[in-house]
C-alpha cells in the first residue's frame, strides 16, 4: 500500500541538497527511516551521550 505524503517546498528544498547524485527525496527518506529501523536512532557525526 502506498501513501502520499504532502511536504512544503522549504522542506523539499532541504531534502534535495542532502540527496547524492541520480538520488530522488523519495530514496533519501526511505535510506533514512531504513536506517532508524536498524539503528534505533539517528548517528549523527561527532556526538555521544
């Protein structure tokens, strides 16, 4: 099933600059929530608690 997900043009700006080269926004989040699934959280460069 798939679903539609409105996001505003700021947003959509953003997305397209994190987005490697032939990637579309759509693969980005999906690369994302993928890792989040497997991870448990975001890693983010330089942090630790």
């Amino acid at each position: 099933m798939t679903q539609t997900l409105e996001i505003g043009d700021d947003l959509a700006e953003r997305l397209e600059s994190h987005c490697e080269e032939g990637q579309s926004p759509a693969e980005l989040i999906e690369e994302l929530v993928s890792m989040y699934e497997t991870e448990g959280a975001f890693l983010q460069e330089g942090y630790s608690e």
